[in-house]
C-alpha cells in the first residue's frame, strides 16, 4: 500500500512562492494538512480544490473540501491559496501529488532494430517498436510500445513518444517533447497536379520535419513533409488532438493550437500565436507574433501581429461582435422591410390611381 502523502497548506504556499512571489496563504487560523487534489463537486477533507470561474462560487460554499487554490480577489470562507496565475498553481499542485511510475528503463525483446540505431543513456523502448536503420534516441528518452520510427531520425533527450506513433524518413525530434499516441510526423504532404490525361499526379515529397524542444503534440495530429524544404515547429508550441500541419507549414515558438485546426501548405505562424478549436487556414498565409483566432474562424490571408479575430472569413473580433448582434436582429429586420415593400406597393397604387382619375 502506497504511503499516504500530506503538506500543510501553509508548507505549499511557502514552497510555490519562488515561482509565484504573490503566492499567499490565508486561513481563518487553521492550517489544514492536504492530502489531494479533487475537482468542487466532489472534493472530501483533507484535499484542496479550485475554481477558475466565478460561476462556481456557489459550489464553494457546499464543497468538503478543506482548502481551495483562489485568485487575488474571490472571497472565501476556506483556507486558501492565492495568486494571480491560479491554474499554474493547481498545475505545480497537481505535479506534487501526481508522481507518475518511473519508465522501466530497457530495451524490450520484441524491438526491432535496423542498422547503426544509436540509444543514448537510460532509454525506454517498450514492445513492438520499429526502429530503422541510423536512427539516434537521446538520454532518458521514452518510446512507447508499437511506435514505428523510420530510417534517418533523431529524437532528442527527455523526450516521450506514445503509443503507436509513427515518426517518418529523416524526422527531427528535439529534447523534452511529448508526442501523443496515433500521431504521424513527417507522413507525405497533400500535393498533387492535374496531369493532362486528367489524373492526380503525386508531387514526390522529399522534404522533412523538424520538432524543436519542448513541443507537446496531442493524439491522433499529422505533421507533414514538404515536397521540398521544412515543416517545422518551433520551440515550446502546443498542439491538441486532431490538429493538421500541412507541407511546409511553420508555427513559431510557444504557439498553442486547438483541437481540428488545420493549417494548409505554406502557411506560416509567428511566435504565441493562439488558434481556437476547428480554425482553417488558406495555404501560404501569414500570422502575426501574438495573433489570436477564436473558434470556428476561416482564415483567407495574412493576419497582423497581435491582432483577435474571429469568423468565417476572419474579421477583428469588435466587428465579429458587431456582426453578431445584427444578426441576430434581422428576422425583425425582414418584417419590417416587408412591412416597408407593402406600404410602397399601397402607396404606389394610390398614386396609380389619382394619375388616371386626372
């Protein structure tokens, strides 16, 4: 049986203070040791809880919870935490109380390796992996059963890759990646030409892929190979589940894209750049250092630096708020500009009629 782990809540202030120097410990006199980490709902004595919304400020007055992670400002009648960046609080929290099982460090007998595979220090290589030939694993690296990494690929320290991934020709994977499992990196990009006997020609695609460091890529995403050239994705970006990169895309450091967004070949994204769920780009378009798009946006061209939009096409998000309220507005719109036609075709018969009479 596991030992049960417990820390004051005033030894979790002090210790999350150098991160966070407005980290606060406030309490009515109590200091509750905390035992977890549980959502409001469904929170017991002894586990700390948190809201990120203050449409749940009713739960907090009924959770058992004995402490909660807070904001600067959101008043509580518990023992709390407070600062500015709570949700990085409750992630340092949940690392505290989460420790994973160590990998088993080895390399499982059903790996398959091909010729010159370097492995670095510490290397976890699971059941059914292929590895081709001149493959290079970094120390401490983690690769998970039935992922196939083809020839030519360079994976970095720290570096994890989940289950039945598959990592194409020449791929380059930096240090401290986490690659999701189902994910394809460096599968041939989408080119074809229509051939004058009326068929797709496939483009070859001889290009390749780079992955810088810290890069976390969710399930089941595709990261394409150019026909010529780099697709790259730069340093600490964050792609969800379902994200598509075409050929030759580049998305800058610390960029965050949402679920089902797809980028298409050529596009190019500065550095923090935000994308909201299901965003579509045009191929060859431009975005902005800090540009942010809101769900569901189409998006046809180049989008300045630090600009919000949203929409399908894209217009700034004051406009697309503007755009929505009068859209909401014209079914009363219509009957009056119906009303308005029959007040013109009445009146247009009366003047119809005084014409003849004269």
């Amino acid at each position: 049986m596991s030992q049960l782990i417990s820390f004051k809540l005033s030894e979790l202030a002090a210790e999350f203070a150098a991160l966070l120097p407005d980290c606060q410990f406030e309490s009515d006199g109590t200091d509750p040791s905390i035992t977890g980490v549980a959502a409001i709902a469904s929170a017991q004595a002894g586990e700390i809880t948190f809201i990120s919304s203050a449409k749940f400020m009713p739960l907090l007055e009924d959770t058992q919870a004995s402490a909660v992670i807070l904001d600067l400002t959101t008043p509580s009648s518990l023992p709390c935490i407070r600062t500015a960046y709570p949700q990085i609080l409750l992630a340092k929290i949940l690392e505290k109380f989460n420790q994973p099982d160590a990998p088993i460090v080895g390399i499982h007998p059903t790996a398959i390796f091909g010729e010159d595979v370097q492995i670095g220090k510490n290397v976890a290589i699971a059941p059914y992996v292929v590895l081709g030939d001149r493959v290079k694993i970094g120390d401490h690296a983690i690769i998970d059963s039935r992922v196939t990494i083809y020839n030519d690929v360079e994976i970095g320290a720290n570096t994890i890759i989940h289950t039945s991934c598959v990592i194409g020709d020449h791929t380059q994977i930096g240090a401290n990646c986490i690659i999701y499992p189902n994910t394809v990196l460096g599968g041939d990009g989408f080119g074809f030409d229509l051939a004058p006997d009326g068929n797709w020609y496939k483009l070859p695609q001889i290009g390749h892929v780079i992955i810088e460091d810290n890069v976390e890529i969710g399930c089941s995403c595709g990261v394409d190979r150019a026909a010529v050239g780099v697709t790259t994705i730069h340093e600490g970006a964050k792609l969800d589940n379902l994200v598509q990169i075409g050929h030759g895309v580049e998305v800058g450091a610390h960029s965050r894209l949402g679920a089902q967004v797809g980028l298409a070949g050529g596009a190019a994204l500065g550095d923090h750049v935000v994308m909201a769920e299901q965003v579509g780009s045009a191929y060859h378009i431009y975005i902005g250092d800090g540009a942010n798009i809101g769900v569901n946006s189409g998006i046809p061209s180049n989008v300045p630096a630090g600009a919000r939009m949203v929409g399908y096409p894209v217009v700034p998000e004051e406009d697309w708020h503007r755009i929505a309220i009068a859209k909401s507005q014209l079914p009363d719109l219509l009957r009056t500009v119906r009303k308005l036609e029959q007040q013109i075709t009445e009146l247009e018969a009366k003047i119809s009629d005084r014409r003849q009479g004269a």
